[in-house]
C-alpha cells in the first residue's frame, strides 16, 4: 500500500516535476504536461503511461491497475489503486510515464 502523501513525494521526486490543480484534484507535471493525477478520496492515481507499458502493467495487476474508462484510457491513462499497488511498482510507473513526457518530441 501507498499513502498519498508518498506518492505525491514520489512524483515530485522527479527533476522539474511540479504539483498543479487539474479540474479539483492535484496533478503533477513536467513541461506543463502531466504525468500523474491523484484522486485522493478514492485513493487512486492515473498515470499516463506509454500504450505498450500500459498493458504490461494491466495484464500483471488487473484487480488493481487498469486502463481508465473511454477515451483516455486507450491513450494510456491508467488507473492504480494505491491501496494495493506496491510502492516499488507505482515509482517504476512514474520514472516510465515522467520519462515518457519529457522524452516525447
């Protein structure tokens, strides 16, 4: 299990990262893109992952990491319960989607 405020520090953990409102919930961003958004009442976070990693993580954890419903989510939003995702997993989700932004051209 992650607690928000871990996780939070785990996004901001990252070079240039920065937390920002988005539509009532916090989200982080590099390069004014975001990478993460927490849903704190629901203890989740979206992580915007690259469409292959997307499924890898889906496919491994499906009760508790999934695509986000409708569009967004075959864009690579993907939902993680942070009740049940480990911490060593959700950083490794994190570095592949802040990495993702900051690489994207």
């Amino acid at each position: 299990m992650v607690d928000i405020e871990t996780c939070r520090k785990l996004a901001l953990g990252f070079p240039d990262a920065v937390e920002q409102e988005h539509f009532g919930i916090p989200s982080f961003r590099v390069n004014k893109k975001i990478f993460m958004t927490l849903r704190p009442k629901e203890n989740l976070a979206m992580i915007k992952l690259p469409e292959f990693a997307q499924s890898v993580y889906a496919a491994s954890n499906p009760a508790f990491i999934y695509p986000v419903k409708g569009f967004w989510g075959t864009k690579g939003a993907t939902m993680f319960d942070l009740t049940k995702v480990k911490k060593s997993i959700l950083h490794t989700a994190l570095k592949e989607a802040y990495d993702s932004v900051v690489n994207k051209k």
